[in-house]
C-alpha cells in the first residue's frame, strides 16, 4: 500500500500482481490495472 503524496490517493496491490488506485476520502475505486499475463521486460 501506498499513499500519494497529498494524501489523496491510496494504491494498493494484490498477491495476484494487479493494482489499485483509490480516492482516501470516499474510498471509490478509481482505477484497477491488471496484472500482465505475460513476462514485462
């Protein structure tokens, strides 16, 4: 888990490599990255 700088955004990750972002004050999820599929180089 991490903090923006501001206090404003959390983004947090899971065991299954995927993200996200979250807005602290409502806690709406604003944004999930998924995990790659494939190896990222």
């Amino acid at each position: 888990m991490a903090f923006g700088a501001q206090g404003k955004r959390i983004l947090t990750g899971g065991g299954g490599g995927g993200l996200d972002l979250w807005d602290a004050a409502t806690g709406e999820r604003l944004l999930a990255l998924p995990a790659a599929m494939e190896r990222v180089d």
